[in-house]
C-alpha cells in the first residue's frame, strides 16, 4: 500500500475554526497544506480535483452514507431491502435522464416563463422563497406529471421538515432520540407517502401508468417484476425535496449574478430572444441554442456549487493522494476548491462563462465539474436541474433587468452549513419593456 504517513495539518486548524468561517479556512488548507489536508485527528479534507474524484469514484472504499434526513418508515412489514432499494433508484434514474427530461422542455419552459412574468416589479423581493415555489411546481411535476398539484403541499411540508431538521443546535442527539424535529419530520413523511399511496395504487389498476419519473418507477422488470409498494413510496420524499431544494440555491447564485453583471444579463436576453413566444412550444433544440446561458449556468455551479462539501467516510484502511487515511476516518470532499484550482483552470476566481464555450479564447476542455458530484453516486437529477436552471435564466433575462437593493446593507449572507446559499438575497426586477 505504500508507506504509512498522514496528510498535513492545518496548524490552528479544528472544528471550532471551521464553523467559524468554512470557506476561509477551506482556501487556507487548499493554499497551505495542498490537495488532502487533515482539519482534525481523523478528519481530511479533499481539496483538489484528483482527490475530490477518486473518493467519489472510489464508493466502496469510501461509501456514502444513507441519507439520516428520511430514513424508512417503521413499519411491520419491515423496510424494504438493500436490494429493492438499488433498484427503485435504478428506476427513478431512467426516469431523471437527460432522454426522459427533453420530452418535458415545454413544462420547465412554462413553469420558468411564470416566475418571471409574476415576479414583483419596482421593489425589493426576497427571492429565494419565490424560486423556490417555482421550482418545486416544475420539479414536482416532472416527477408526478397530473398528480402534482395535489402532492405539492405534501411536498412543501416535507421541504419546511428539512429546515427544521437541519438548523443549527448546541446538542447533538443520537439518531435515535426522537427529538421535535425529528418527530416533525416523521409526521410529514407519513403524510406525503399517505398521499402518494392512491396515485401508485390507482396507476397500477388498468390504465396507464404514466411517462414521469413515478411511471417508470411502476414499470415491472423484466427479471424482478414490480417494485413493492413500499420500495416506491420510501424512496421518494427524499428525490422530490431535492428536485427543488439544491436547484433554489443555485438559482439564487445565477440571480444574483445577473443583478452584478449587466453585459452577461443582455447577453443571455439576446439568446432567449430566439425562444418560442409561447413557452408551451420550447424543445431540447431550443435549449440546446442557449449556449451562452448554458455557460453562464455552469460557471456559476463552478464559483458556488451549491453542494460544496460531501461527506464521507472510510470503510478501510486505504489511500488518498499518496497518503494513508485508516478505517473509519471522514473525508470531507470539497468541490468549491477543486474548482476554485489554477491548475484546473485559467483565472479560477473570475466569472468567465466563456471558458465553457467553443472558440480560440476557450480551453479545449473546461476543468473538473463536481457540482453534481460523479462516480456510484452522482447527482441523477443533473440533467433535470441544468434545465430548470437553463431556462428560468433565460426567461428571467429576457423579460427583466435585475439589480441589488440600493443602500449599505448586504443583500444576502452566505451560509455553508446545508449547502452554499445566498441566504435572505433581496433583489429589484425592472420589465425589459
């Protein structure tokens, strides 16, 4: 395996630095301690691409672990098992990939055109909020397609549970005290899968059981047959929060660059001109016309990914970049510095959407891309979410000019603990005419 040695420590490196300011100190252990860096006895931080890949790639000796946010219901059947779990996220990715969400470019196209259209003109809107109903009406419909609109409540619940989960705390419970929050949680992931329990049964009667992502999840197999009931409705309330969740706060990110960049902002409204007057018409050739907006999508994922620290954790002893990391270590693995990286890329700390286009000006081929992750586990949402970004940009632009409230106060802070988010961002739109 090679010899034993540990990777460098950031010398006033501990978690108490680290929740202080975790951008900061992510850049110090980059520039300082180089590309795996160790922030506490046990706990290493991935901060170049070669190393942020390979633990992603690398699944068994560094696995994911099993989402705490919505676990199985308790029930006495029992959970389903490992293996109908496998594949009910086999069938949910057939119906997530990018062949299945082109047929739907019309829907994102309609639901995007709405946010800019009913978005407040002359004065300052909290937007986050408001993206975020937006994307949940088309990341839910894309899921659940003419069964949405009554699973949307459900859905918000389960999004607001998240929230509540996730907020800050000075006590650490174990997993299995039932705190509030966590008893909040159970409560709404009952009733969304109590919702969602006539529309499966109801599909699976005679009659079609529909193009979405939920009617692939109810074709049987071949081999297997059909999913339990249960494999399908457990896997579920965690998909459909992400549908919207992470998208919003990559949204916010592109908003907000539109408001400082002016000359990109009429860029990409010279772009969307070509969009059908009737978002209803949009197809995947008009989105695939939308370079510029495309670039500008992507390079804002690259300077905020908004999952910029993956957790994970070693099943043995291996390792990373040269060094040994032993049995049971966390490995933080940290897409906002591997892309942030001189030797990934030109200018790594300037906004430049023209490094993802094809010209003498642009590399032959942009650097390494984690704002979806890679590997085993990946985001199968990607090609879902690059569209509602693409497209909300695009309509966005084309109709509104954005700007930041005047005055000195900031218009968002940066919070890192979820994910990265420009948390409160206030911004004005003004019509285009």
């Amino acid at each position: 395996m090679g010899r034993s040695n540990e990777p460098p420590r950031l010398p006033d490196g501990s978690f108490a630095a680290w929740s202080r300011d975790r951008l900061a100190m992510a850049r110090r252990g980059a520039d300082e301690c180089g590309d795996v860096w160790q922030l506490e006895p046990g706990v290493y931080v991935a901060a170049a691409a070669g190393p942020c890949e390979a633990v992603l790639r690398r699944a068994q000796d560094f696995p994911k672990a099993p989402s705490p946010l919505f676990p199985p219901l308790r029930r006495s059947s029992g959970a389903p098992t490992a293996e109908e779990r496998a594949r009910a996220h086999a069938s949910r990715m057939r119906g997530l990939r990018a062949q299945a969400v082109a047929a739907r470019v019309g829907e994102v196209a309609c639901g995007t055109a709405r946010f800019a259209d009913q978005l407040p003109t002359g004065q300052d809107v909290e937007i986050l909020p408001v993206v975020r109903h937006t994307l949940a009406e088309v990341g839910v419909g894309c899921l659940f397609s003419a069964d949405a609109p009554a699973l949307l409540p459900y859905a918000a619940r389960l999004f607001l549970a998240r929230e509540v989960l996730v907020r800050p705390s000075r006590w650490v419970w174990p997993r299995w005290v039932p705190t509030p929050a966590r008893r909040f949680r159970t409560r709404q992931q009952i009733a969304f899968t109590e919702a969602l329990r006539p529309v499966v049964r109801r599909r699976r009667s005679p009659g079609p059981l529909g193009d979405d992502m939920l009617g692939q999840m109810l074709r049987p197999s071949p081999r297997y047959g059909p999913l339990p009931e249960e494999a399908v409705l457990d896997t579920l309330p965690g998909i459909t929060v992400a549908t919207f969740e992470t998208p919003t706060r990559a949204a916010g990110w592109i908003l907000l660059q539109l408001a400082r960049d002016p000359q990109a902002a009429d860029r990409v409204a010279t772009e969307a001109a070509s969009l059908p007057v009737d978002p209803a018409d949009t197809t995947s050739a008009h989105l695939g016309g939308l370079a510029y907006t495309q670039a500008l999508v992507s390079e804002v994922l690259r300077l905020y990914p908004p999952s910029w620290l993956l957790t994970r954790r070693a099943a043995r002893r291996t390792e990373l970049a040269g060094y040994t990391i032993d049995a049971g270590s966390t490995v933080l693995v940290c897409p906002y510095t591997a892309h942030r990286d001189a030797r990934e890329y030109a200018e790594p700390d300037r906004f430049r959407p023209e490094r993802w286009l094809d010209g003498p000006a642009s590399p032959a081929e942009p650097g390494a891309f984690l704002s979806f992750g890679t590997g085993p586990h990946g985001c199968e949402g990607s090609a879902l979410a690059m569209t509602m970004l693409t497209l909300l940009t695009a309509q966005t632009a084309r109709r509104l000019h954005l700007s930041e409230p005047p005055g000195p106060d900031p218009s968002h802070r940066v919070t890192t603990l979820e994910g990265l988010a420009p948390a409160g961002l206030r911004l004005r739109a003004t019509s285009r005419g």
